[in-house]
C-alpha cells in the first residue's frame, strides 16, 4: 500500500497505531513483536509472494550472525554478504547482465521474466551494514525479533532511509509513550507524515505531467523542441526531489509516532555550491553507505591519488548500478564520480570557486544528469539533451508558472524536518495542518496515485 493512499491512511495506519498503543500500554513485551508483525503485514500487501523472500532473509542473515558469535568466522560472513548480493544480482541484475552478454556475437543470454521485489535493494544493504560491523567487532548480537525490526520496520523498508543499527536499536526497548515528550513526538510526527504528503502530492505529482510525456516522446523517438526539453527536465529535477524527500518525511514522521527516530536523509540538496556538497545532502544515508561501505574499503583518500581516483570511479559507478539494471543509470554514476575526481583536482590545485559561480555549476551539472537517470534509455537522452542544447525547435508553451514555486521550494524553502522542529507547539499550527491534510485527501481521492520514484531501486 501507498503512504498516499487511502488504505494506509484511513486503515492501515489507525490500526497500526491502535494496536501498537495498546501493546505499550498493557502488554509491553509485545510491543516489539506487533511492530514486527504490522511491517510484515505491510510488505506483504503489495505483493504477498514476496513476503517469504523477506522473512527468509531476515531469518538465514539472524542464523549466520548467531553462528558468528560462536565461531568468530569472518568466512561466514563474507558468505552471507555474497548470498545476500547474489539474490540481489538474480532479481535486479540478471536480465541486465544477460543483455550485456547478448550483445557478444553467438552467445546465449537467456532472460527471465522476474519481478522485482519492493525494497530488495534496501533491506540487502541493512544486512551489509550488520554484517560488516559485526565482522569488525564494532557490532553487537541482537535477538530475532529485534534484528527483524530493524531490518523490516516499515516507514523506511521499501526506501529508505538507509539506517545503520547503531542509529536505532537502542531505541526499541524504550517506552515511547511514556516518554515526558511523547505528545510532541507524535504531534511533530504527524507534521512530518502531512509536510511529506504534501510534497509527493500537491508537488512532486503534479510535476510528473510536465515531464512525463516529453521523455515518452522521446523514447518513441520524436524530436523534442527547447521549450519542452527545458520543461521536462526541470520538471523531473524538482519532481524527483519532491518525490524522494517526500517519501523520507513520512518515513520519518510514521517512525515517530511509533516512538523511533530515523536519521534524515536530505538538506536542500539544490542549494549545494560544489558536487561533494550535493552528495553530503541528497540521500544522505546512501552516500554515507557508498563512503563506508564501498568507498574507504576500495582505499579511499589514505592510499594515493591514483588510488582515490579510482575509488571515487568505482563507488558512483556502482552506485549508479544500484539505482536501475541500466546503463543509462551506470552513465549517471559516471558522470558524477568524473564530476567528483574533477573537483578533487580543483580542490588540490588551490584554485577558488565563488559561491554564485560554483552553485550555478552544480545545479547546471546535477540537473543535466538527471537526464541520464530518467531517460529509458540513450537514444532518449540524447533526444533531450539535443532539445536543451537548440539542435532541434525552438517550440512554445514553456510552463514556467507551472516550475516557479517548485523551484523556489527546493532551492530556498526549509526542510521539512528543520521546519517541524523549529515550529513550537500551537493551536493554529494543528488547525493548519488539520487543512492541509483534509487537502491532500481530497487531491488522492481525485486523482491516479503515484508511485514513489526510489520503490524501483
């Protein structure tokens, strides 16, 4: 079920809350296994087949780390970690790769017809971040019921945040309810849940009609004027953000009214002034994952240039792996790891970057390669990149209207999470939100919902 649905937030949600409630209150040893037992019910929703890939996975990950315990055998989890990357690969990779190889003259590359699993991606990488602490000695054992959660808890299952244990296990044994706090925990969090619908519905959606058919236009293979090249892609440069950060203010919201805090994952990533700034504030879990996980094992910035160079290629390229089975998604990675070695270079040659110039740079850059991200593939691109650049009409009808107010949102508005934290506690403040909510209701009831952009990855 959607977050900006019906279902979830007139049924799922009230029940969720009500059961878990009464477990705090009367029963608080069940209190964990409710919220295990509601985010199972929750995945299993949108596809039950799927369920079992999740509980067996939660469950043969627990079993390996318990075996890991008793034997200190770092095999075991190197073993884990390549099962969880293999089951991976088969759902989100094989046919990718097998397109790859079908392109060598005379090979076989057989293909299947395999859907891909909601969330895959995001609970694989919860099992890495584990894994590899535990293996360092950095982590602790947890029982079943709370590894469970930690892996499957559902504001953030099906994408994200990407929260490291660290971040949040201490968190499950506490009372929430009983906190001094608890009012203005759930009162902010309900703010959160209604600033997030708000971006993914009176936003993000809306800005999906301006891109959406110039980038269908262009993978049909039509010539895209200026106008709607420009239209379409900043259409997606705002809808994508909308979208996404969305998506993480709910999480985020949903998470404290079921008294857990998850870790923010953006900053006004469009008011970055260099490519490292950007990445320290969109999705920022993720980027935190490529540089623990990926980036500072491949030898980072302690072994040399050449080393960081290649470090920096390696992670974004994979990273843009991550993101879609396509090499339109491996070019976007590209483009921003040469955009990084780039800045390095910058960075070590002494030379300056006014805040203006370096801002203008990035969002030029960062809105160029969504392109890449959006496009089904390079033929497609390259349709739009030829409407940007004046080699096709000139068009008309750009709808800037449409675009102000997102734009100035994104690039000069307050997160949500700064904004909700800020606010203090006041009637009008409730009344406000109450509007908007009944506002956003009317907006699902009337339209086709959306699915969240990252529920692909």
């Amino acid at each position: 079920m959607l977050f900006n649905s019906f279902v979830f937030l007139l049924a799922f949600l009230p029940l969720a809350l009500a059961l878990h409630w009464a477990a705090e209150r009367f029963a608080p040893r069940w209190r964990l296994p409710v919220l295990v037992a509601l985010s199972f019910a929750f995945y299993g929703y949108w596809d039950w087949r799927f369920l079992p890939l999740l509980v067996l996975s939660i469950g043969l990950n627990w079993l390996i780390a318990e075996a890991f315990q008793k034997t200190k055998s770092g095999a075991l989890i190197t073993l884990a970690i390549v099962l969880n990357l293999a089951v991976l690969a088969v759902f989100k990779y094989f046919n990718f790769f097998a397109d790859l190889a079908g392109m060598i003259p005379g090979l076989p590359a057989p293909k299947f017809d395999i859907a891909l699993p909601l969330g895959i991606s995001f609970f694989t990488f919860h099992h890495i971040m584990y894994l590899t602490d535990l293996r360092r000695g950095q982590a602790p054992r947890y029982d079943l019921v709370r590894y469970a959660l930690y892996i499957a808890f559902f504001p953030q299952v099906l994408a994200g945040p990407l929260v490291r244990w660290r971040e949040i296990m201490h968190q499950l044994d506490e009372r929430p309810y009983q906190r001094p706090d608890a009012a203005e925990r759930i009162a902010r969090g309900l703010l959160l849940l209604t600033a997030g619908l708000a971006k993914k519905v009176l936003i993000g959606d809306p800005l999906a009609e301006y891109a959406n058919p110039v980038f269908a236009a262009a993978a049909a293979g039509k010539v895209i004027s200026l106008m709607e090249a420009w239209q379409a892609t900043l259409a997606f440069t705002f809808q994508i953000y909308f979208d996404f950060s969305g998506y993480t203010d709910m999480a985020l919201g949903l998470a404290l009214l079921f008294g857990i805090v998850l870790p923010q994952n953006f900053e006004a990533p469009y008011r970055s002034l260099s490519i490292q700034d950007f990445w320290r504030r969109w999705h920022m879990t993720l980027s935190r994952f490529l540089r623990d996980y990926l980036y500072i094992p491949l030898g980072g910035s302690r072994s040399g240039l050449p080393t960081q160079i290649w470090a920096l290629f390696a992670t974004m390229a994979l990273g843009g792996l991550w993101h879609g089975a396509g090499l339109t998604f491996v070019a976007w990675g590209v483009a921003h790891g040469l955009a990084l070695i780039v800045a390095l270079f910058w960075r070590r040659a002494g030379l300056p970057m006014p805040a203006a110039l370096g801002w203008v740079l990035t969002f030029l850059f960062v809105m160029l390669c969504w392109v890449l991200f959006r496009a089904t593939n390079f033929e497609a691109a390259l349709a739009i990149y030829k409407g940007l650049f004046g080699l096709g009409p000139i068009g008309t009808g750009f709808k800037w209207r449409a675009l102000l107010p997102a734009a100035a949102f994104a690039i000069i508005g307050p997160t949500a999470w700064n904004l909700v934290h800020k606010l203090p506690p006041a009637r009008w403040l409730a009344i406000l939100a109450g509007l908007l909510f009944v506002i956003i209701l009317l907006k699902i009831g009337e339209d086709a919902n959306y699915e969240f952009i990252y529920f692909q990855f």
